[in-house]
C-alpha cells in the first residue's frame, strides 16, 4: 500500500490522471465533439481550421487553470473544515 505522503513529495500523485467524468453523457458528448471537428477539418481551409484549433487549444488551457483553482479552493476548504472539525470538543 502506498503512502499518500511519499507520494506527493516524490511527486507520484497525479490526480488528473485517476479523473473519469461518471455522467453517463459525458463519452457522448466527446463523440460528438470528435464528429464536430471532423466535419469541420474537411469544411474549412487549411488556416481556418487552424484558427480554430488554436481557439480551442486556448480555451483548453483556460480551463485547466479555472479546475487547477477550484481544485485549490475545495483542498484548502477542506483543511479548513477539518481543522474545525478537529478543534471543536
């Protein structure tokens, strides 16, 4: 059994790696997305669909930074909430 400690200072916690939506349309939606990108590959000229790739490269990274500060926000609620609860007799 692994030590969650150990881990983390041996930097072999990766969270993002163990994340599997469970909503049941989450595997359709990424379908539907693949199918988008598809139909617009062959829609669109060479650079538009850069552009487009490029929009949707920057709104990846956006939202890795939002979900990296709400990851942050409910960790540090978290502590907060079990120092309450281990300080109250």
């Amino acid at each position: 059994m692994s030590n969650l400690i150990e881990d983390l200072f041996h930097g072999n916690l990766r969270l993002d790696e163990s994340i599997h939506p469970e909503h049941s349309e989450y595997q359709e939606i990424n379908r539907q997305i693949s199918d988008l990108m598809q139909d617009y590959k062959t829609q669109l000229t060479e650079s538009e669909y850069d552009a487009l790739e490029q929009l949707i490269d920057l709104i990846g990274q956006s939202t890795s930074m939002y979900v990296e500060a709400a990851f942050e926000q409910g960790f540090r609620t978290g502590g907060r909430l079990m120092i309450e609860v281990l300080s109250k007799p």
